[in-house]
C-alpha cells in the first residue's frame, strides 16, 4: 500500500495526484505532500523509529518516499543536539540547546531536503536535477547528484561566496551564475522550469524536497528523549523549512510520539539587511510581506520575495513564537560569541539565529528554565571572509623562533 | 503595445497561448485588457480590493513590480510582463 495519496493546495484544498508541480491551478497556493495518516499510525511507533538509520531515513515513514524505493543518501541528518551551558550561562538560559546542523555532509541542513528530493525524483525517471540557490542548497544538490550519477545544473546569484563557490564546483556541475539576486535567479527557473525536463529541488519538486526538513524536528524530539522544547529559534529565508517544523511537530503529537500535545513557540530569525518576513510582522498586516531588495552577509537566507512567508507569520503568531531580525554587526558578533562559548563555528546564517536568540534572551523573553532549541543550519567555514574582513585572527601575535621572544610578546 | 508572458497553469485560460499582446498604458489597465480578451486573468490575478493576490509575482522586463509602483507601474510598447506563480525557491 502506498502511503502518499496525492498533493493538495493549502490555500484552496484542491486535490492532485503525485507528480512534480508546485502550485495549485486554481489558486497559486502551495501544494503538499498528503500521507495516509490513518494506515501509517498504525505501524510508527518510537521503538520502530529508534531502530532505524542513524540519519534521516529513520522517519522514513513520514517522509514522502515509498518503503521500496531506493534512497540517495550520505548519511544527513541525526546531527547532534548539544546542550549549551556555557553560552545558556550568558544568555540566562539554564536549558539551551543548539541543534548543530552544520554537521551534515554538505554542512548545512539542505542535505535533509536533497537526500529527499533527489531519491523521489529519481524514482520518477528524472535524469537531471537542478535548483536555484543561496549557495547550500547548490552544495547539496551537486554532492548528491554526483552520488546518483545524475546530471545536475544549479543556479546561483553572480556574486556568491568564494568558498561555496568551491565547495559547489568540486562536484562538477553545471554552475550557472546568473547576474543578479537570489531573487531574480529563483524568477529565472521559475520560468525554466516549464521547458526543461529537470527536477528543480526547490521548485516543481518542492512539495516532496520540503518535507525533509521535518526530520531536524523529528530529532530534535527524540534527542530531548521524545519531548518537544518550549520554543525554537529558526532562521528565515523562504519560509519552507519553518512551515515544515510546524507539520513535524503535529505530526510528532497526532502519532503520539512525544508526550504532551503542547506545541512549541516557533520563532523565526532574520538579518535586518533582509527582512521582509520581520517587516510584516511587526506591522498592522503580518500576512502582507512586501519584497525588498536584500543587502546582507547573511547571503545563504537572503531571499527578498519568500515564497513562505505569510505562512511564518502565522504560525509564529499561532504558537507564540515571534519574527525578530539582527543587525550586521549582531551577526558576527553572534557567530564569535558561538564560537567562543561552545566551541561551534558556525557561518552568517546561524549568526542570523545566535544574533536573534541573544536578542530575545536580553530583552528578557525566558524566565531562564524553559527548554529553549536554536536550529545551526550551517557551517562557518563557507562564510570564512565575514570574520578574516573583521579582524577575525582574534587574539593573534607572531614571533621570532625563540624564546626571547615569545616572552617579549605573549603575556602570560 | 506591451506583451504577456502566461505561465503554465494559467495558459488554459489563453487558449494555450503563451505570449499575448495587449494594450493598456500601467501594468492595471493592461491586466483589464488582458481579461477583456480573455476572460478569467483578472480573477487569477487580482484579489477583491484589487490588489495582486499574494501568490502572484509580476515582473515588468524581469523587475518585480511590487518593487516599484505595482499595479500603476507604466507600461509600453515592446515591454515583457511576465506572469510568475510566486511559491517557489528557498
Ligand atoms: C544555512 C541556511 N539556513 C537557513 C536557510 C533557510 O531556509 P528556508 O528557505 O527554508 O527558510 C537556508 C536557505 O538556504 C540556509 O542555507
Ligand atoms: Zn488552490
């Protein structure tokens, strides 16, 4: 029995069988991945997931891939959530954890999504996948797409970081560097995607590639020993993976998998250089988010026109949650404060969500005692030029071979 | 007078066709011109104050026009006004 019954609009609800689209006919609005919720409850269970892959296929069964289809995989997902003490002690937060998902193979959280995305599309017969990007999700879909032996082609704004720029290019894609925004890039294939034969991640395969962010809840639940936290902090560019952090969560209290049925606030963390999600919510109509132009370093959740983010804004209200945003200077400053504390280093988009966190913390919104998760979605080293631009050698001397004058410079 | 480029899912709506000319001097009065010929955009298009619904994206020569004056955004002669469904990317 298959346990994916069709997409459907969450706007409209009208009902499409499975295939590689996006948007609903009637309405534009998203379409989603429907599963056979009552057969499948019958067989998930904690043990039956305990059992399973260190990695993300141990929910397989709520991830839109069918139990005989062959997966693409390098082992992403069950990173480790680790409790912050010391950067808790700053904060005042006794139970503070960083889930650090800069661990996955790609170092960022997209492998979640591609090992998803690629193992359903090649299941359909596509032979080349493609995507436009921010630079992760690029990385991602060239590593696995060279582990699928497919073609891959990844769009990426002119002026990407160096070091993604590398770390894309080593798997031999075709890299297309397109003169302009992460915006007009995603306009860009939006267009394409209606005259290739490609599977586009994050474009008419999205309904299925989006679910693979419900496993870094997923875990997250099973890491506090099948307990959800009180809030998480998540970082915003389109919105796609905080819409999906709200399904995993009900979906972890609808199969009785953590104890309890309260649901966590979800808060979102944005650069103010691009905050358009943040913008709307702290205005009259935080279900009107207008476009901007981004300008930020945090360049991997630069997205000026997020497709998700009437639906941020909703379920942060909804769950208590809030859209916060940080200054450049709160970034970095957030990255070292990382970094020195708990000894994770993280690149500009988890300073987005550091920054926001620290932000929230001092302007006193815990008690202290509450179970407080931050979502690290990617790795420093693919942003390395923020820090070496900003003094970033930190406490650096250089000295003679000897020990003259290593006493002259270093005071001990 | 400006051309528009209709997406897929809406093409039913243009007999298939996937370019359609039109006339109208803002991007406003080009989407009522659109709809007069055929009809069913102007639904698709616009909510009930009017305004672009939220999961429409408009660009003019391949600028999103929320980024400038929206609807009253000028249009002319040999101008591209693409129609893109706007849940896409991230
Ligand atoms: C490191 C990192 N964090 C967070 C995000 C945000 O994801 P979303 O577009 O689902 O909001 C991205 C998106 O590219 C990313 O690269
Ligand atoms: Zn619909």
């Amino acid at each position: 029995m298959p346990k994916l019954l069709g997409l459907r609009c969450r706007e409209c609800g009208a009902e499409y069988p499975l295939q590689a689209t996006h948007v609903c006919e009637m309405c534009f609005g998203p379409l989603d991945a429907v599963y056979d919720y009552a057969s499948l409850k019958k067989v998930v269970t904690r043990e039956r997931i305990e059992s399973g892959p260190k990695s993300i296929w141990r929910y397989r069964d709520l991830l839109p891939v069918e139990e005989s289809t062959p997966v693409v995989t390098l082992g992403e997902g069950f990173t480790p959530l680790v409790k912050a003490d010391r950067l808790g002690h700053q904060l005042g937060l006794r139970n503070l954890y960083l889930k650090n998902d800069s661990m996955n193979p790609t170092n960022s959280f997209k492998d979640r999504v591609v090992s998803v995305a690629i193992s359903w599309a090649r299941s359909q017969g596509f032979e080349t996948m493609a995507c436009a990007s921010t630079g992760n999700l690029a990385n991602a879909v060239a590593a696995y797409s060279a582990r699928a032996g497919l073609e891959c082609f990844v769009f990426i704004p002119v002026d990407l970081e160096p070091q993604k720029v590398v770390s894309i290019g080593v798997f031999d894609p075709n890299l297309v560097a397109v003169r302009g925004t992460y915006d007009d890039v995603n306009r860009l294939c939006s267009q394409l995607v209606e005259s290739t034969p490609w599977a586009f991640c994050n474009i008419n395969i999205r309904p299925f590639y989006a679910e693979g962010s419900k496993t870094l809840t997923f875990e997250t639940a099973e890491q506090l020993g099948w307990k959800l936290p009180d809030e998480i902090i998540i970082p915003v560019a389109s919105g796609c993976q905080f819409v999906r952090h709200r399904q995993a969560v009900r979906e972890l209290i609808d199969f009785g998998l953590v104890r309890g049925d309260s649901v966590p606030a979800l808060t979102g963390a944005q650069a103010l250089g691009c905050s358009p999600v943040y913008n709307a919510f702290k205005s009259d109509e935080p279900e009107k988010v207008m476009p901007v132009k981004p300008n930020t370093i945090a360049r991997s959740i630069a997205i000026g026109n997020p497709s998700d983010g009437i639906y941020v804004n909703r379920i942060a209200l909804e769950t208590g949650g809030v859209v916060e945003a940080v200054t450049e200077e709160e970034i970095v400053d957030a990255m070292r404060l990382l970094a020195r504390t708990e000894g994770i280093f993280t690149e500009t988009a988890g300073g987005v969500t550091i920054g926001v966190l620290t932000k929230l913390a001092r302007a006193g919104r815990w008690r202290g005692d509450e179970t407080v998760v931050a979502y690290v979605t990617g790795h420093g080293l693919k942003t390395a030029d923020v820090l070496a631009s900003a003094n970033g050698h930190g406490r650096r001397v250089e000295i003679d071979p000897t020990l003259k004058s290593f006493r002259e410079k270093v005071n001990l | 007078m400006p051309r528009f480029r209709i997406p897929g899912p809406l093409r039913r709506l243009s007999n298939g066709e996937i370019t359609v000319e039109v006339g109208g001097a803002d991007l406003g009065s080009a989407i009522v011109a659109l709809d007069e010929r055929y009809p069913g955009f102007r639904d698709r298009l616009l909510d009930d104050k009017g305004d672009l619904r939220q999961f429409v994206n408009v660009y003019l020569n391949d600028e999103d026009v929320r980024l400038g004056s929206g609807l009253s955004e000028k249009v002319k002669e040999g101008d591209e006004i693409s129609i893109v469904p706007a849940v896409a990317g991230g």
